[in-house]
C-alpha cells in the first residue's frame, strides 16, 4: 500500500518571474516534507517552473493580463483596468474549485493571486506588498488599496509573508509597520539560491531581465546599446524562459534563460550584475550576499521603493532608466556594501507547511 500524500497546488501570478522563483523553495519543502505538488500558471513563469520541475504535473490555469504602457503612469494603467481585474479575480475564484474537485487537491497556495482562496480546504496567501504604494498623484487613496487588500487577506486561512519579522528587514514598509490580519505569518525571505561562492570573475557585467512586456524589451535594448559600445565581456539573460536560445554579438552573450544552477554559477562569474528591483530578485541578490546595480521598471513603485532604500542604506546602486549610464553606475556601485548578514533560513516556512500538513490527516 502506498503512502498516503497530500495533493498540493502551487498556483503563482504571472507578472515577471518573481513569483515563480519565489515559489521554487516553497515547492522543495513540500516535496522535501512528503506532498505530492501541482502546478498551476500561465506564461514564462509557468515556463520557468516546468524547468525546475520536469517531473510534477503543471496545468495552464490562466490568471490576470494587464496591458502595460511603454510609458506614462503604470498605476493609471492598472486603475483604467481595475474592473477587468477584479472581474479576473471572481472568475479565477471560481475556476478554483474546478481544478480542486478535479485533481482532489488539499491545500492551495496562491502567489499574489487573489481568488484562489476556498473555505473548503486550507488556502495560503503569498504577499510581499502588505502595503501598496501609489505615486503622487494617487496617494490619496492608499488608505482604501490597503484596506481592500487586507478584506481578500482576510478570505484566506493563512497570509505568509516573505520577509523577516524584525526591524531589519528587506521589505521595508511594504511588510512592515501596517496593521495584519490575524492569519499573517512571517516566513522569512524566499529564495532559489545560496550564499555565493568565489568564482574567478570572467564576467564583467551581466544583467539579469525579468519582467512584463514591452519594459523588459526597452531595459534589454538600453542595456544592449551600451554594452556594445564598450570592450567589457557582458552576458544578458533575457528573462524568456519560453525559447532556449544563445547568441553572441561582438563581446555580449546573449541567452533566452537559465536554470536555477546555471543563473546562481554565472552571477557568480560576474564583477558587476544589474537587474531590476523586484522583491524576488532583492531576497536572490540577498541570499547570495551580493552586491547589483538596480534599474527599477518605470512607475513600478515597489521597485522604485527596494531600489530608494537600499541605496540610501549604501546597499545596492540605482539609476532611473531612462537616465542610465552604464560605465557610471559601474563606478558608483564601487562604494556600495552589497547584501551582507542576512541569513537565508526556511526554520518558519518548515513550519508552516508542517503544521499545514499535519493538521486533519485522515
């Protein structure tokens, strides 16, 4: 007779590979702790986790698309899209308890999407942005995001947050000083890496692309520009883990993607390491306990906030884009500390999916 296993659906958002990689460590622990795991997404993050995972069953479970701008306000974009999006939410909600009758799955982890909570079976919510900023012109209204945001934390029997607990944290006041629902945990930071080991560094400047269409095309272009014009060895990792592709033009490599292993050994390579500033790529950066160049996506205020504070705390450099000088920030990043002391443990996502799976077996 086979051991009985608790059928588990990991279900992330779709906007950039944060959330995907993020879902990696939750995803090895389950396994690790004896789960039998489904995934389910939609894009290259569902790309990127079929990768990881050759062996588990993934489903295409469509979430919200949003039409992003090549310029003007991003939040605007996503407030003239607000009702499709919520519209999205009930419909994925709904699609929900399909897949969870269809596949008898017992727990449901949802990364940053907002329907895929059930009263029937327990359901975890993975937020990094407790508190979602609004740019200027919108900041009267946060108090009301906030208060929305923390009505669907509400609907879920756990809210996890991928942060530390204390005051020195990587999130800042995206997880901190707010008031939490009383299901909230701190899990402490995700992330697919480890602390980095000293390479001979062959690499003079890598840049790591990540992030939804056309920004990550108008970053690739800026960078590409720019690289060529110097005799440095550079390597861009285009972020589209849909293709398997590598090029080279004069001293710049290019490839499609790369696997955790091959990601973690070429950063490892590299002198300088640009990317953007999403939260998934500061938990990497700070498991590794690296130093990067941050280039925030434009009018995407959590990047534009990571990218604020750890350049005031002489952590990481940053530079707007449209203003970004390469050579320049190489030399400024030179008087920048780089993530140091911050410990990469699962201790309290061990827990959690512990007492998840502990609790009402049969």
């Amino acid at each position: 007779m086979s051991e009985y296993k608790k059928r588990v659906l990991v279900a992330p958002l779709d906007w950039g590979l944060g959330h995907a990689t993020r879902c990696i460590p939750i995803i090895q622990e389950f396994l690790l702790q004896n789960a039998e795991v489904i995934i389910a997404g939609y894009g290259r993050s569902l790309y990127l986790l079929k990768k990881e995972f050759p062996s588990l069953q993934c489903i295409h479970f469509e979430g919200v698309s949003v039409n992003y701008p090549s310029d003007g306000s991003f939040a605007w974009t996503i407030i003239r899209q607000l009702s499709k999006i919520l519209k999205n939410f009930r419909n994925e909600h709904k699609l929900l308890q399909k897949l969870i009758n269809e596949n008898n799955i017992e727990i449901v982890i949802s990364d940053s999407r907002h329907g895929l909570f059930s009263k029937n079976i327990p359901s975890i919510f993975l937020l990094s942005q407790v508190r979602i900023l609004l740019p200027s012109s919108l900041k009267i209204f946060e108090p009301f995001v906030a208060w929305m945001n923390k009505q669907y934390m509400k609907k879920y029997s756990e809210c996890w947050i991928p942060d530390y607990s204390s005051e020195r944290n990587l999130a800042g006041r995206l997880t901190h000083n707010i008031s939490l629902p009383k299901n909230t945990f701190y899990i402490g930071p995700l992330s697919r890496m480890k602390k980095n080991e000293i390479q001979e560094k062959d690499i003079d400047v890598l840049a790591v692309l990540s992030g939804p269409e056309p920004q990550r095309t108008i970053f690739e272009e800026i960078l590409f520009e720019q690289m060529k014009a110097t005799t440095l060895r550079c390597v861009i990792v285009r972020g589209k883990t849909e293709e398997a592709v590598t090029t080279k033009f004069n001293n710049v490599t290019f490839y499609s993607s790369m696997a955790t292993e091959q990601l973690q050994e070429i950063i490892s390579r590299s002198k300088y390491v640009f990317s953007r500033s999403g939260y998934s790529t500061v938990m990497d950066f700070a498991a590794m306990s690296i130093s990067a160049i941050f280039i925030p996506t434009p009018e995407q205020t959590e990047q534009e906030y990571l990218a604020a504070i750890l350049k005031k705390q002489k952590i990481c450099y940053s530079e707007i884009q449209k203003d970004l000088s390469l050579l320049r920030a190489i030399e400024q990043s030179k008087s920048y500390s780089g993530f140091t002391n911050f410990p990469n443990t699962r201790e309290e996502l061990k827990k959690r999916i512990h007492a998840l799976l502990n609790t009402g077996n049969s």
